[in-house]
C-alpha cells in the first residue's frame, strides 16, 4: 500500500527565486491507485509561485503553509487537483486556477476550506478554466 503514493511532506523553502515546488506535465496517476500528496509544507518568500501545478493530474495539496510572494498556489493546465486546507497569506494572489490558449484546460480541480490571508487577490478563476469548484474559502482582507 505505501508505494500507492508520493508524499512531499514537512519541508521548509524559504527566500526562493521562481517556484518553491512544481509539478511540470505531472500526472499523479501514474498507475491505478497512485496519488501524489504535498502536505504540511511551510514556505515562504517565494517570487513566483510557492506550489506550481502545470498540467499536473490528481495532485492533493493539503495543510500548508504559504506565506509572502508572488503566487501562494498556481493551477495551470491541471485537472482532478485537491487545492485543501492551506494557510495562504501576505502573497499578490492566494490560488490562482488558469489555462492558455492551447487546449489544455485547468478543469474538474476542487479548491476548498482554504484560508487566504491578505493577499491582493484571493482566488483568481482565469480563462479557459471550466468545471472547478471553490468552495468554503475562508478570506481576509488586510487589516485597517
């Protein structure tokens, strides 16, 4: 059972110039049952992007922490993406769920019960991005 899944787990990036984690073409079903799980992560200061998902596939993010940069979570091109329970704060834009011109679309990616923090836009839904579903987002505004 373990070898059904890819855990990036616990780690700390800070002060990163581009992307702290990325998942390029990526898909998480490699084979039947396998999952890819980032979890628990702090990162911080990160120019781009902190978690960068580009035509990524079944990828779940859950419980980490984000905080100052550029983009906190960047879904790309991606499908069947678990965007949950992350602490996103101080960062231009908290999740942002987008696609280009080509056909790839970001679709079928549920993004839930994550807390965006003073970012200068919470959640972005871009072009080209169709049957996703954000829901029970808790955001907050900078404090006056």
């Amino acid at each position: 059972l373990q070898d059904r899944f890819d855990n990036i787990s616990n780690n700390v990036i800070q002060n990163i110039r581009g992307s702290g984690i990325s998942f390029l073409r990526w898909s998480g079903e490699v084979r039947p049952g396998k999952h890819i799980n980032l979890t628990g992560n702090n990162i911080q200061d990160v120019d781009y992007s902190a978690i960068y998902l580009y035509a990524a596939e079944g990828i779940n993010v859950q419980g980490n922490l984000v905080a100052g940069g550029g983009v906190g979570i960047t879904v790309a091109k991606s499908q069947y993406c678990n965007i949950r329970n992350n602490l996103v704060q101080n960062c231009a834009i908290g999740v942002d769920v987008f696609s280009d011109e080509d056909a790839l679309q970001s679709r079928y990616n549920i993004v839930a019960g994550n807390s965006l923090v003073e970012c200068g836009e919470a959640l972005r839904l871009g072009k080209r991005a169709s049957r996703n579903r954000l829901e029970h987002n808790y955001i907050m505004g900078p404090a006056n």
